[in-house]
RNA sequence: UCCCCGGUAGCUCAAUCGGCAGAGCGGGUGGCUGUUAACCACUAGGUUCGCGGUUCAAGUCCGUGCCGGGGAGCCA
C-alpha cells in the first residue's frame, strides 16, 4: 500500500483507508486510548491519530515519543471535536525509529533560533524551518518558471575559477595539495604541482561567465552556489549562498531595473499564491508586518532615482546621520535604511552611481563621471540586488581596467567579446537567501540555509 | 575586523551589596479527561563556558581565551 501524505489527507474531501509515514510531534495520553499528531514535512500541519489502548497497539504506542518515526494505517474519518477536520483511527502501527525523550533535543514548545542553529540537523522537523524549507524549495521554483518564461536559458557557470580578481570579494582559495608540502614548495614548484597549473578559487560571481553566453544566446541566467571568504558577522551574510544572476544581451539598465522589479514582484507574488499557510505561520510568529510588507511590495511600482538625487533626499531630510552624504559619497546602510524605510517606505532602486564606488564592468554614462549600475534596496534587509549595464565598448572597459589597477592578460578572454561581435548587455545578481528573508521575515541569514556557512561555523 | 551586550538544569531565564543554586517549560512516576501549547500531584536533574587571579568566601569582582547576539564595515 502506498503511502499518502498529510498534505492530502488534510486537504481531502473523503474518508478512507489510508497509511500514513511521519514523525510523532506530539502524543497526549487518555486512560483508553491516545492522541498521536503525526507530521511528515508536506505541509505544515500535522494529522491527529486516535490509538485505542488495544493489546496489538498499546506495546508500540508506548514507543512513539515526540521524534519517533512511524506508519499508521487505519481509517480517514471525519473529526468529532474541533481544531481539525479529518483524524485518522489507528488500525496498525509500525515503529521505523524511537526517539529518547530524555535525550530529544526538540520539546514542543519554541525553542529559540540560537539553539536551533546548534543542532541544524534537526531543525527542520519544526514548524518554522519546516516550513522555511518549502518557501525555499517554492521560491527557486518561482525563480526558474518567471525566468524560462521570458525565454531566458537557464546556464551553468563554473564553481572553480582561476581568475583570482573577479571582483572585491575575499576569495577561498581551492588546493588538492597537502598544505605541508605545499609550504616547502618555491611559488613556481607550487604553481606547476597544483592541480590547474595555477591559483584556483571558489567562483565569487558567475557574471563575467553569464556574459559570454548572454553574447552568444542571448537571455541567460545562472541560479546557483556562491563564495566569499570575508569575515562578515552579521545576519545578511554568508560565506556559501546562491545567486540567481540573469545577464541579457541588447539590454540597457532600464530594461535590467525593469527585469529585477518584475522578477521579485514575480517571486512575491508566488510565494502569496503558493506558501499560504507557511507564510501565515510566519506573519503570526515571525513577523507581524509580513504580510503588510508583501502586498506593500505589489501595491505601486518601485521607487526609481539616480544616485545624486538619492544624495539630495538624504541631505534635505535634516537627519544627522552618522556618516554625513555628499556628492559622490556611497550610501551606507543607514542610508539605505532610512531611503527605503522611512522616506519612501518601499522599495527603492538607486541608480547611476559615481564611477568610483563601482566595478569596472559597469557601462561608463556620457556624463564621464556616472556608470549605469542599479542596486535595489527592500526595508529591513537593504541591498537584494545588485547590477548594471555591461561596458560594452573595449576602449573603455580597457581604459576602466587600467584605472583599476586591473591587468589585461587575465582577461584576455573577456575582452575577445568586447572585440569581436560586441553589443550592449546587462544583466544582475539576487541574493536568494535575502529573498527569502524578504518573503518569510525571518530576520537572520543562518535561518534561511538549511546549513550556513558563516566565519568559524561549518558544522554539519 | 571594530564597538556594545550576553554565556547559570535538556530549553527559556532569575539569583539584591561578594555570603546556602532557583522558577517555568521539558523529562520520569502516578492520576484524570475526545484531547489538541491538554490538565492535576509527586519527583529527578548543576564542572554557573574554559584558564588564571583577588578574597575568609566568587554565578557575582579583575585579566584572558572561546562561543552566541546586536550594531558597523564589506557586499548578494
């Protein structure tokens, strides 16, 4: 017999035989008989079990404590009291593991999100990494059907790069050799033993790759794994996420702020739709304003302004901020901060940034001081995308290298696009898990990784 | 990496001026009830994060290390 799931018991309109494959969350003991309410990760909701107190049952009933897992099979009946609509009358049990409860770490009330970072492997039996788990899966989900619906080719860059200058961020560093052989080693021995012939690295960014394809295919992007080796404390960072990074060709930054805005609209909308119940647990017990905040999201189209009038709306505010703005200042997260949630209260993209505070890649504007670069700050978690107008021309991605202290060589590859068939593109990067923190308020990024991976933490 | 706060029972936290280590929840035992964060009674449970110091006496004060949280920088 096949088993069903709580999902569609719960959301069944019928009674019937059914078997049933979960993990006890909770059991209340009557004098006759018990409660069982039995989970199995589908959805959030568990589905009571009524065990009579029979000689076949009771000896295994007495094994399914909260953590065990189990099978029921037994009759799909219509509830007699309130608080669920269909239980299930338990004619057979199986034990598939016990669960110590003098040891289990989870109880049934909350635990707080510290402790459950220390036992990251079984977090996700709790209502709120349960259903954390399925916005996630939901969302990348979303990301793939919005994208391949605009006709955009889903692409793999690569995780191993030997350019160790792709952007700002630290990267790791990747070696087969033993570090101790490696150290006895003169830079040159070393270079010819490793495995590339060269310096590898874990990739920071997929872009420079997402480029050549979107100059070869046209609409591209890549969805996956991400490195930096910076040691950021804070909830917004990680050392491994994913990215979602669509590049375009013949596109120019407003068809790339356009993108965006449509792309999380998309993603918002989605999770709206599809994670109902999930995102109610969150609204209820995360965050109050969740929901408030998501149709904010939808209401009215996004706030776009260039860089320099960002800078006016922060000097006209009369705030004294920590760090005063001027002409050509970047904006710290205080600015942010206060742009998107208190003057504008909603999503803000600011775009056309002084040309010093960018990368060299961003399209040179033909005021000779501005590139066409866009970041897209949300309330609460700031920048969720990052992005910009390729700098198609090869004279002055060259001359932009130069200025950077960049080398040429390196990039001799990257430069071949400038030069040969060259044309205007664009494309960004999105945090996904600053996405999901958006669309859960869950408030820090360890909570939206099944298994984070932050300075001094790669347990599990 | 810098600044601030914290680390006490399985979990969440209290402990006055430096003077006997506490509660709720969870666990165990018993009872009760179509229960549902079940309820009632009883009960067990401690290297007070590590190391060093001051003191008659340290959970409490000092130094240092580790871990966690918040803020900042960097960014997705």
């Amino acid at each position: 017999m096949q088993r069903t799931r709580v999902r569609d018991i719960l959301s069944g309109d019928q009674g019937g035989h059914a078997l049933l494959k979960g993990w006890v969350r909770t059991r209340r003991d009557s004098k006759d008989f018990s409660f069982l309410e039995l989970n199995d990760g589908s959805c959030l909701g568990n589905v009571q079990v009524l065990v009579d107190h029979t000689p076949e049952l009771l000896p295994l009933l007495e094994r399914l404590n909260t953590g065990a897992a189990c099978a029921v099979e037994g009759e799909v009946v219509a509830s007699p009291a309130a608080g669920q609509k269909w239980e299930v009358r338990a004619s057979a049990l199986t034990v598939f593991g016990e669960a110590d409860p003098e040891t289990y770490p989870l109880q049934k009330k909350r635990h707080s999100d510290e402790f459950l970072r220390t036992i990251a492997h079984l977090r996700p039996r709790t209502n709120k990494y349960g259903a954390m788990l399925r916005v996630r899966s939901e969302m990348a989900l979303a990301v793939h059907s919005f994208l391949h619906g605009r006709g955009f080719a889903h692409i793999h860059a690569p995780i191993l790069t030997g350019s160790d200058c792709e952007g700002a961020g630290e990267m790791f560093r990747v070696s087969n050799l033993e570090p101790s052989t490696a150290a006895a080693m003169t830079p040159a021995e070393r270079e010819a033993a490793e495995f590339f012939g060269r310096p590898a690295s874990l990739t920071v960014s997929g872009q420079l790759e997402a480029e050549m394809l979107a100059l070869a295919l046209g609409d591209v992007y890549t969805f996956g794994p991400t490195f930096r080796a910076e040691n950021s404390n804070t909830p917004k960072h990680a050392a491994e996420f994913w990215m979602v990074e669509p590049e375009m060709a013949f596109a120019d930054l407003k068809d790339d702020m356009d993108l965006a805005e449509e792309l999380v609209c998309s993603l918002v909308r989605h999770a709206l739709d599809h994670c109902v119940v999930d995102l109610a647990l969150f609204g209820n017990f995360v965050d109050k304003t969740l929901m408030a905040t998501l149709t904010g999201i939808l209401d009215q189209p996004f706030v776009r302004l260039p860089h320099a009038e960002a800078i006016r709306v922060l000097q006209a505010s009369g705030r004294s901020f920590e760090f005063p703005v001027h002409k050509g200042s970047d904006l710290q997260t205080e600015h942010e901060r206060f742009l998107c949630e208190e003057h504008f209260k909603r999503p803000v993209i600011v775009f056309d940034y002084p040309k010093e505070i960018k990368a060299f890649y961003m399209r040179l504007n033909d005021d000779g001081a501005t590139v066409a670069a866009m970041d897209l700050l949300v309330p609460r978690i700031g920048e969720l995308v990052g992005g910009s107008q390729r700098e198609e021309r090869l004279d002055v991605l060259e001359a932009r290298m130069a200025e950077a202290g960049l080398p040429a060589e390196p990039y001799w590859w990257y430069l071949d696009s400038r030069r040969y068939g060259s044309a205007p593109h664009a494309g960004f990067g999105l945090g996904f898990e600053r996405l999901l923190m958006l669309v859960t308020g869950i408030a820090n990024i360890r909570d939206v990784i099944p298994f984070p991976r932050t300075p001094r933490n790669l347990e599990f």
